[in-house]
C-alpha cells in the first residue's frame, strides 16, 4: 500500500510550501529533495550548476532520487526528476504521485529569482520551453493533478 505522497511541478509551483504544510497535516515526514542534494553536495543548487554543469547536476539528483526508501512521508521533489523514469517509478512505489498545477504566467511571476534558484536550463532555454518539456511529463506521471491556481496554501 502506497503511503507517502509525492509532490511534482515546475519550480515555483509551491511544492515545499504545500509539502510542509501537508505533512504536518498528515502527521507525516517531510522530504525535500533538493535540500538532500544541497547537503550531499555541500553547496547549493545554482552553485552545483554553476561550478560543474546542469549534466552533473542530473546525475546527482537522479542518484538522490534512486536511493530514497521512505515511508509515510511527504516527498518534495525537484521541477527535472520527470526526466528520470526509473526514479519516477521508485517514487510511484513509494507513493500517489501529486501534481501541482500552475500556469506559466503564475510562475513567470513567482520566478523573481530563477538565475539564482537552481534550475537546470539550457543556455537560452525559456519558462515557457521548459513548460513545454516538462508539463505532459508531470501529466503522464501524475497520479492526481491539483489546480493551484489562484488557491491559497491550505
């Protein structure tokens, strides 16, 4: 039986702000995955991509995501791991894979400070591109999507 739940979306999306709140709801650990792959790495995430590539990034976060066995938890993960399905399938076994969904407009908005965030672009690549890439991804893999828009935390 399926016991955690796993959050999924773009960057901005609110994924540590609901996943916080959620798991105190359910009584539930709170996993965020970019905070394991900070501590791993000893740095942050803009600087793991700065110092050694978005390739390198990948590849720690999909190690990251291969190892976690976590149970009755609520697992924030980062706006790329729909790009690793093997990982998508330990997560689906850990848990109902929940995505929040937000328009790019929205994002847009609330992504003050993408050249500082930790997200994996390529040189040039746009909110609206990486919308592109990576929405039919969070569908294909969501077991429930959750419309954010305009809704507040609780």
């Amino acid at each position: 039986m399926k016991k955690s739940v796993v959050l999924i979306g773009m960057p901005a999306a609110g994924k540590s702000t609901v996943g916080v709140v959620l798991a105190k709801t359910l009584g539930k650990q709170f996993v965020d995955t970019d905070l394991l792959i900070q501590d791993r790495e000893g740095m942050l995430l803009q600087e793991i991509i700065n110092t050694k590539g978005n390739d390198y990034f990948r590849k720690v976060e999909e190690e990251v995501l291969s190892e976690l066995d976590l149970d009755h938890a609520v697992i924030d993960t980062g706006g790329s791991e729909i790009y690793y399905p093997k990982d998508m399938a330990n997560l689906a076994e850990l848990g109902h894979i929940v995505y929040l969904q937000l328009s790019v407009p929205t994002l847009k908005k609330r992504l003050n400070n993408i050249k500082t965030r930790g997200i994996t672009m390529a040189p040039g690549q746009t909110i609206e591109d990486l919308a592109r890439a990576r929405i039919p991804l969070y569908e294909a893999y969501a077991d429930i999507v959750m419309p954010t828009e305009g809704l507040d935390v609780e």
